[in-house]
C-alpha cells in the first residue's frame, strides 16, 4: 500500500512540476475539487504551494533577471 501511494504522490509533483503561474494553480485546484485526493492529499497540496510560491517569485523579480540577463549580454 505505501509504494503505491508514494507512487502516486511522486506522479502528482512530477506532472505540476513546471507550473508557474496563479492560473495554473487555479487550474489544477479546480480540476481536482470534485475527485478523491485522499491517497495524494500531502502531494497535491505541496504541488499547489510551490506553483502558487513560483508564481509569486516570477511576477516579483522577472523585471530584475531580465535586466540582469540584459547586462550580462546572455
């Protein structure tokens, strides 16, 4: 039973992965409402708070890493 869980929790944070916005979070939230999340709840909830924390990070400092990346000529 644990294996298959870990299973599952590893699938749920691989797939939301490169998620970087609030929609995307939005999203995912809502597709998961209505369906059991009862073997994944720990996985999904992590998954959430590090789209919705990217998403925080992104909006706050791309003004900053695109000048920074302006300057250093990459």
């Amino acid at each position: 039973m644990f294996e298959g869980n870990f299973s599952l929790s590893y699938l749920v944070k691989f797939s939301f992965q490169e998620l970087t916005t609030e929609k995307d979070a939005d999203a995912v939230e809502a597709w998961f409402k209505d369906k059991d999340v009862s073997k994944f709840n720990l996985a999904l909830a992590q998954s959430l708070d590090t789209i919705r924390a990217n998403a925080k990070w992104l909006e706050r400092s791309k003004d900053d890493v695109a000048d920074w990346l302006k300057k250093s000529k990459l």
